[in-house]
C-alpha cells in the first residue's frame, strides 16, 4: 500500500490490530444481538392469559405437583385438565 506523507501517523503491529479487529467485531455483535432481541421479542401476555382462571389453576396445579404438595393423579382429576386432555385428543385425532 501507499501512503501519503502525513496519513498515517502510526501503523499498529499485527498483534494490536487483531486485537483491535476482535474488538469491534464482538461490540458489533453484542449490538445486532440486543437489536434482533429487542425487534423481534414475543408479545407481552395479553390480559385473556394472564386473567384466565383456567389458566391459572393450570398454573397452580402444575406448581402443586412439582412441589409434591398434590398427587398426579388428583391432577388428572380436575375438570380443567380433562378439558384440556379432551381438546389434545380431538385436535390429535383430526390429524
């Protein structure tokens, strides 16, 4: 290459330039990954999800059988979750 007189003051070793090099290409990293996160985040829940009370007893039922505080099989008793079993049945059977 072919510099003028006064372009170039100081030109880095090879050492400083990867370093330098690594450097940008991991802060432009970190900066396409915060803008990909933050343009294609999912939706906040809609207020149906959150206030659903099926859902919610889903929720606790699941949090109770986890923490062994309720049996598997009082689970599968709820009306709730035959609901949901019946909806997965059908929904299985129309493929």
């Amino acid at each position: 290459m072919i510099y003028g007189d006064n372009t170039v003051t100081h030109v880095w070793n090879e050492k400083a330039y990867a370093r330098a090099s690594r450097g940008h290409d991991l802060a432009q990293s970190m900066l396409t990954r915060i803008l990909i996160r933050e343009t294609y985040a999912p939706p906040p829940p809609s207020d149906d999800d959150v206030l659903n009370p099926d859902l919610q007893m889903t929720l606790e039922l699941f949090i109770r059988m986890m923490d062994k505080r309720i049996a598997q099989s009082q689970v599968l008793d709820n009306p709730v979750i035959c609901e949901i079993a019946k909806g997965a049945e059908n929904t299985n059977n129309k493929n």
